[in-house]
C-alpha cells in the first residue's frame, strides 16, 4: 500500500473513531441562518451528524470524553478501550497504556493489546488514546507538545514541560477517577517525536510512569536533556523499552543504540532499560511489532502461558 494510500485510511479510520462521541452536533449553517435543509437522508442509511457508536467495534469498544487544557484552552479528545469483562462496581483494578498521538495510534494499538492477551496471555489493561482531532498543524500541535526546549528548538517547539504537566496533573487524575485504573501500573507509549517525549519524561519525572515504551525516538531538539541528571525518585520497579527498527534511518538507530547503553550503563538510572531491536522494522508501520515485543518485556513477570 503506498503513503498516500495508508495516510487516506488513517485518516478515514480517525475520523470514524472521532464521531464516536454521543454529543448532539451543533445545527449546520444552514438551518442557523433559516436556508433551506438539505435533502434528508434515505431510510437506513445514517445521517451526516449521526454518531458512529464503538459498541458495534468490541475491540475499540469503552469510552470517550473530551479534556480541555487549563493552560493554554486546547482540548484533547481521550478514547479509552476497557477490559474484556470490565466491571466499574468490582474491586479490580488495571494497568492503564496511555497512547500519545492517539489519533493513529488508538485504533492501531487497542486491538493489538487485545490479540495479545489472547495469544499471549498479555494481562488486559485500559488503553487510553490521547489524540488532537486531526492532523492538520493547527490541531495537531505535536512538534510543540513532544519537544522540549533548547538552544536548538525552533519557534514551534519547547512544549514538553506544559504538555507533562497537563498529563500529570489533568489526564492522569481523570482516568484514575473515571475507570478502575491502577495508578501503580501506567505505561506512557511514545512514536518518533511522542517518542523523544516519552525519553525526556523518564528524566525528569521516573516516578509518574511504571513502564514506558520509545518507539523509534527522535534524536533532537535539546537531546542533551535525554542524557541529563535524573529527577528524583523513590520507586525501584521502574522499566523502560526503546524499540529501534533497523530500516529507519541511520542518526535514528543510531541515537536509540547510544541511549539505550548509555543509561543502562549508568548506576544513578532510575530504571531497568531494554532496547529491541526489530531487524526488518520501519519508522512508523512496525509500530504494532515493537508494541509486542515492548510489552511482553515489561509484563513478563505477568504473562499466564497458553496452551
């Protein structure tokens, strides 16, 4: 399948996902303005503003609610996959996967999650999916959100600290008040720039995440703050994945090998680091194979064999 192609699905599988909301649309332009309606739709077939419900997608199926920032008035759109069996009135709770750019990686990720459990006994979790809404840059503002600031950013960046503390301090406390969610047990899962972003919070705060997964991390802007003096911390459990496909690009390998051993070498890292490698990966498309293999490493204490 080419780019343009892939790029077109994704984009039709977004939108699908983003219309899932139970929120009346606002009336048309038309009928605020007194025009005449456009012609109704034909019996069976849904509406223009009707909401496509994710009941009828059990893999995708479980929440939604929009999450406007205090800082800056952005809203984020939070998809959530609950577990097989999930009860709100039992005394269980779950691990909770936080998905950056949750725009693609949601419906890629959250059925993946599911498959796992069921061929390798992955324990189920809440899969949160945070997205913008759209690709388009004035939505999507990931170039700002997942890049810190240095001497080599440009105007467009250096967002990293605003958007962690919306995570920590908006996000986070929600899911934890809405769903049964363990926060002893939240996984952040970074692409590319979400990536470099998921890098830099391992740094400057261990704690607030138990597991993270870098797939394919970008090597810049400020990249000597990937390498800093930790934050404090106080927990002894905490795990990190870098997942490097060998098709990416050289400074790309190159970057997460050299972060990879460089931390795991270091006697003041605040966790235990894993680097996989997938020899035929790519940048973006083995997203769902690093997935795996991330995973499995940071529940293999968990993992109940199959037959």
């Amino acid at each position: 399948m080419t780019p343009a192609r892939i790029l077109s699905a994704t984009l039709l599988l977004t939108a699908c996902l983003h219309g899932c909301a139970s929120v009346q649309a606002p009336p048309s332009a038309s009928a605020s303005a007194g025009l005449p309606a456009a012609a109704p739709t034909p019996r069976g077939q849904p509406g223009p503003a009707d909401p496509v419900p994710l009941d009828h997608l059990p893999a995708l199926a479980g929440d939604y609610f929009p999450l406007a920032s205090r800082a800056d008035g952005r809203t984020h759109h939070v998809y959530v996959r609950l577990p097989e069996g999930y009860d709100a009135s039992s005394g269980r709770t779950y691990p909770v996967v936080y998905l950056l750019d949750g725009d693609s990686l949601f419906p890629l990720l959250a059925p993946t999650h599911l498959f796992l459990g069921y061929d390798e006994g992955l324990p189920e979790a809440i899969i949160v999916g945070l997205a913008y809404g759209g690709f388009d840059p004035a939505i999507n503002r990931r170039n700002l959100d997942f890049t810190a600031a240095g001497a080599d950013s440009a105007p467009d960046q250096g967002g990293a600290e605003a958007h962690h503390r919306f995570l920590r301090e908006q996000l986070l406390p929600e899911v934890e008040r809405r769903y049964r969610a363990d926060p002893a047990r939240r996984v952040l899962v970074g692409q590319s720039r979400a990536g470099y972003f998921v890098l830099w919070s391992a740094v400057h705060d261990p704690d607030l995440f138990w597991g993270r997964i870098a797939s394919n991390p970008s090597h810049g802007p400020a990249r000597e703050q990937l390498f800093g003096a930790p934050a404090t911390h106080r927990r002894d459990d905490l795990q990190l994945v870098v997942a490097s496909g060998a098709r990416d690009t050289e400074a790309r390998v190159r970057h997460a090998a050299e972060w990879s051993a460089t931390w795991q070498q270091r006697p003041d890292a605040p966790w235990d680091v894993e680097l996989a490698v997938l020899p035929e990966g790519t940048h973006a498309a083995s997203i769902g194979e690093a997935y795996r293999r991330a995973m499995l490493w940071l529940f293999r204490d968990d993992i109940t064999p199959r037959p």
